[in-house]
C-alpha cells in the first residue's frame, strides 16, 4: 500500500497527549504515519456519535429515548456498508454490539435531556492558531448556546471515566478546546463538559482567561519541543505502563524493534487566519 501523502502538521490535544507520553509514539503516529488497526472502542465511540449528531440533527420533540435508540440499527449498518469492518466487529458479534451502543446512546438520557435544548454545533472541526502561532486543529463533539448567551463545549466519552487522579488530563482536551473556540469566536466558553456515556458521569470546568492564556502557553512550548524534535529527527522512546497499549513495539528501541528511516519534519501548517473549517484532514477516531 502507498504511504499516504505528506502534509505539514498541526497540533491536536490526542496528539500532544502523545508526545507527552512518548516522544517516538508522536513521531511514528503524527509524522511516519504508520496505520495501526482499529478497535473495536475506536468503532463503537464512531458509531455513538453519529448516532447522537443524527439526534441532535432531528426537531427537538423529536428527540425521545425511543427515537435515539431506533436511530442505532441504521447507523450500525452505516458502518458495515462504509467499513466492511467484519474484523473489528464480526457480523455474530453485531447484536452483542449493538446493544452497546443502544446502551451507551440511553445513558445521555441521565445526563440531560435532548427535547429541552438544540445545539449550536455538532460535529465541528476547527483549525486556528495560539497567538505565537502553534497550529491547532480539532473535533468539537457539540457547541451549546445558553438564550442568554453562555457558550458550553461538550465533549462525550465512551470509554471508562479517568480516575480522579488523572482528571487533569481529561480536561486538558477540554481546555485544548476551549482555547480553539476563544481564538476563533473571541468568546470564552462558560463551561466545558465531559459526559461519559459508560456510567452517565461528567466532569465540568468553568474556565477563565488566565487558564485560556496558560493553555496556550502550554502548547507553545509543547509545539516548540515538537518542532525542534522533528528538524533534528530526535523522537526517544519513553516508556511507561501504557507500552502495553502501544501498537508500535516491533519499531521501537526500548522493545529490540528499529524505527524506520526518519522521513524527515514536514513542516508546520500555515493557519491564515481564524478559521473553521467543513471536511478533515485528521482522523476523528483521533479525538474520540
Ligand atoms: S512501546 Fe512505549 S516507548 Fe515504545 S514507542 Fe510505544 S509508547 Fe513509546
């Protein structure tokens, strides 16, 4: 198969969690590209958002629990039509599925309710930049606005909730958010809100411009240590318990593996400007 085609880089929160991680994760994923098979969490938190943009797509007494959840059957089949994925979810393994997402889908249902409110956005994807210029792109799974005026960026999870101790890191994306919505709009969300489908929690942050102004810091100086990582062709492997989860041990040094031949740093993407844009060049199972 042809690798795909180059494109100079800008920085999503899943991909500067990487390089936090492991400096040759970032590298293998962001710049070698290497593909690494899709799981099956991967398909089902797909298959619950589009099921949930579809939701918030119809009128607002439109939105019952019974509506939503015969809105799973067709978006399964969406994605046996689109994906063939028979690997990931083998067809016997459909009605075990199925009910997964249906469950995941009712689960909102003890969160909020969709009849009382209809969302700015669903689905967005944005690309800007920090005020020093660090390239920024990314996935918003649903902008509310309040009648009042209140911005709230939501983002729902299907996987397990953090525990507490690593609550920080879920709400890094969040903040990574917020500031895309701030450069774009130049209006601070009132609250970012993380829903798990899996047990019907969320976590909530209110943010403030000093934790917009930190945030952007931050990824500042990730993006520098990014960029100077990639004109030098320097990604170290650094190991921890999530090695386990790493798709790329066969190619990586601190497992007897050799990463291929460093293709060299593609560069930066321009951002020309505050900017929101329809298509994706990321993948969103990405930011899933
Ligand atoms: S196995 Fe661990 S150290 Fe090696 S690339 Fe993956 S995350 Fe990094």
């Amino acid at each position: 198969m042809a690798p795909p085609a180059r494109r100079p880089l800008a920085l999503s929160a899943s991909r500067a969690a990487d390089f936090r991680q492991c400096p040759l994760l970032y590298r293998l994923r962001a710049i070698d590209r290497i593909p690494e098979p899709r799981t099956r969490a991967q398909v089902l938190g797909t298959v619950v958002h589009s099921v949930l943009e579809e939701l918030y797509g119809l009128e607002q007494p439109e939105r019952a629990p019974e509506r939503a959840a015969g809105l799973v059957p067709a978006a399964v089949d969406r994605f046996y039509e689109l994906d063939g994925g028979t690997e990931v979810v083998p067809h016997a393994a459909r009605p075990e599925f199925e009910a997964e997402v249906s469950a995941l889908v009712s689960a909102l249902y003890g969160v909020e309710d969709p009849r009382r409110f209809s969302p700015a956005a669903c689905e967005q994807y944005l690309v800007t930049a920090t005020s020093a210029g660090t390239p920024l792109h990314g996935y918003l799974d649903r902008v509310d606005l309040a009648p009042t005026g209140e911005v709230r960026v939501v983002d729902y999870k299907t996987g397990r909730p953090p525990n507490p101790r690593y609550q920080d890191q879920a709400m890094f994306q969040m903040r990574f958010y917020a500031l895309m919505y701030h450069r774009i709009h130049e209006v601070l969300p009132a609250q970012l809100k993380l829903i798990y489908l899996k047990n019907g929690s969320w976590l909530t942050l209110s943010p403030d411009l000093a934790t917009l102004v930190a945030t952007e810091s931050e990824l500042d100086v990730l993006w520098s240590e990014i960029e100077r990582a990639g004109r030098a062709g320097v990604f170290p492997p650094r190991t921890s318990r999530l090695c386990d989860w790493c798709n790329h041990q066969a190619l990586c040094p601190a497992f007897g593996g050799t990463p291929p031949e460093y293709p060299g740093w593609p560069g930066s993407r321009a951002v020309p400007g505050r900017d929101t844009l329809p298509g994706s060049p990321i993948s969103e199972e990405d930011e899933r």
